[in-house]
C-alpha cells in the first residue's frame, strides 16, 4: 500500500516556511477540497468496483479452498482461545515480519554489503555506514515504542473490536470483502496519517514531539517507528487501526493489514530505492526537506499543494517503480554529466 501515485498536475500553493515547519492558515479550505476529491473517489469506486473484483475474485476462487482449510487448521489448534489467536495475528505476525525485514535491511546498513543492494543507496552520501550509537538508541526506542505502547493498544483493540462481534469467527471473508476493506484501510490512515504528520509540524508541536523522528535526514528501515510515543499513537497507530475496528473486521484481514502498513513503512523509509519495490523517494524527501510530503500515497499532497518542491526535484524523476537493474542514482544522477 505505499506505491504513491503520480499524476501530473502543476499546483504550487504549498506553505512556506522551513525547518519542519509551517502555518495551519487556509488549511480548512484544503480539508474541504479534500473531502470533496475523496467522495468522489469512493463514488466512482462504488460503481465500477463491483466489475473489477468480479474479474480478481475469479482469478482467486481456484485457490480460495485453500486458504479457507488453512485458517480452519490454524482456528482448531487454538481451540476457542479466541483472545489469544487475535493477539497471534496481530502482533505475533506483523511484529516478525517487520523484524525480518528489518534484519536484512539492518545487515545492509552495518556493513554496506552486499554491495548489489547498497548501490540503489538512495542519499549516497548518508549511513555508509550507519552510525552504531545512533542506530542503538533508535533500536531501544523502536522496542520500547513496540513493547509498552502498540502492545496495549492492540489489546485494547480486541476488547473493542470484542464489543460488536467475534473478531475471529471460522469462516474467512471473501475475498471481494476483504480486498473492500483493505483499499477502505489505505483511504483512512491516508487521511489520518497525514493530518496528524501535518500537525505534528506545527511550530507549537514540531520541536517537542515530531524532531526526534526528523533526526533521520536519511532514514533507515527500522526508524519508521522511531518517534515520541505520542507521535507513534497518534501518527502510527490510530491511522492503521482504526480503520479494522470501524468495519469490525476479520482477524485475517486485519493481520494482513498490519503486515502491509509495516513493510510499506519499512521501505519507505528504508534509504534504498531498490528494483520492483515501491519507491521510497517520496517519504525519503520528507526527511530530507522537512516541510514536503507529509501523506502515504502522495493524495493529499498533490491536493495540498504539499510536494510543489518534490516536483521539481531528481527525486521525483526518480520516483518511479524500477523495472531494471540500473540504480536510479546512476540512471538519474544529481548532476548531469554533459551540459547539453
Ligand atoms: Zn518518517
Ligand atoms: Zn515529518
């Protein structure tokens, strides 16, 4: 889900201001276009919707039996410890994919090799290698920020979600359902995320909660939950999970969820612009220029106004899916080698 689209549009009424800051003024007016630009979309989701899972639901019915026996088995061996089978799915699973992602990318980090991934290198100059004492403390605060805040949020999450209904019920949704919920769990933490990210650059509000994300000016993977922890609720969490309580979703759904905003969060702020991955230039930027693409997908900030200077730089050249082997870096140099 982190693929931001790109559309050409030349809006340039972005706020001034530096520094990781900026005025709220006029910020009402673009909160109106926005609801109007969004209820559009989901009208036009709304119709045309139907045919387009229609065509993927036939491409999934033939393996639809598998997943559904696969869930059975995996809801029998917990037998009926329902509490316990939610947590399984919601913090045992996404918490080891976001770690195993990380490993990885952290080996890359630390040693620079192999060096067929460190050269996609997004700011070449930056984390080559990282620095171990700032590396350590973002490692302390990730754990910390994972341990005490989102492991109580997710319990309190399943006695909400418990409230309305069994959260993990044997049947699986269908996948037309699910596919639903999943584009109407972008639509929300697009929305959310970047109000609360805009917020948080209030001058009243950077310094004292939102600075310590921006001491990354090159971002690596793991320091996508490195941040204060009223930031990591209010930016991080509520904007993923809200969105699964609000429909009462299924477990599977709701895990399958998870995994995808932590990985897309991982490689948007993993610092490597790596082939047949989603780009990361566009958050990379936000940490190098502070004050320019606050959201997700890029949406609200084409309707913003808020990526007016990412538009005009090599890195939106670059911020592209990469289908070859060439890095981005060298394809598109900062610098053009000729002058003509
Ligand atoms: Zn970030
Ligand atoms: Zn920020």
């Amino acid at each position: 889900m982190a693929v931001e689209t790109r559309v050409k549009d030349n809006r340039k009424d972005g706020p001034g201001g530096s520094g990781g800051q900026e005025s709220t003024g006029g910020l009402w007016d673009s909160v109106k276009k926005a609801a109007f630009v969004i209820g559009s979309g989901i009208l036009f989701l709304a119709a045309f919707g139907n045919s387009l899972t229609w065509h993927l639901q036939r491409f999934w019915g033939a393996s639809g039996d598998f997943w559904q026996d696969l869930w059975t088995k995996l809801y029998v061996a917990f037998g009926g410890h329902n509490a316990a089978l939610f947590y399984f799915g919601t913090m045992f699973v996404p918490t080891l994919t976001f770690w195993g992602l990380n490993a990885l990318l952290l080996v890359v980090d630390t040693t620079g090799k192999p060096s067929f991934i460190a050269r996609y290198r997004i700011q070449l100059d930056k984390n080559n290698p990282v620095d171990p004492v700032k590396l350590r403390q973002a490692l302390r605060c990730v754990t910390v920020n994972q341990l005490f805040i989102s492991g109580p949020i997710v319990v309190a999450v399943y006695h909400l979600m418990s409230l309305r209904g069994d959260p993990c019920g044997p049947e699986l949704p269908t996948f037309h359902r699910a596919l639903a919920e999943l584009a109407f769990f972008s639509l929300v933490e697009e929305i959310m995320f970047y109000y609360s990210h805009r917020l948080f650059h209030h001058p009243h509000l950077y310094k004292r909660f939102h600075k310590q994300h921006h001491e990354w000016t090159a971002p690596i993977g793991v320091v996508a939950t490195y941040a204060h922890p009223l930031e990591h609720v209010l930016s991080n969490l509520l904007p993923v999970v809200i969105g699964p309580v609000i429909l009462g979703s299924h477990v599977s759904t709701t895990c399958m969820w998870y995994c995808v905003a932590l990985i897309s969060t991982t490689i948007s702020h993993c610092g490597y612009h790596l082939p047949f991955l989603p780009s990361p230039e566009f958050h990379d930027f936000h940490h190098l220029r502070f004050n320019q693409c606050y959201g997700v997908f890029g949406v609200l900030d084409r309707l913003h106004g808020t990526d007016d200077k990412f538009r005009q730089s090599k890195q939106y050249e670059r911020h592209v899916l990469l289908t070859s082997l060439t890095p981005l870096n060298q394809s598109i140099p900062d610098t053009p080698k000729k002058a003509l």
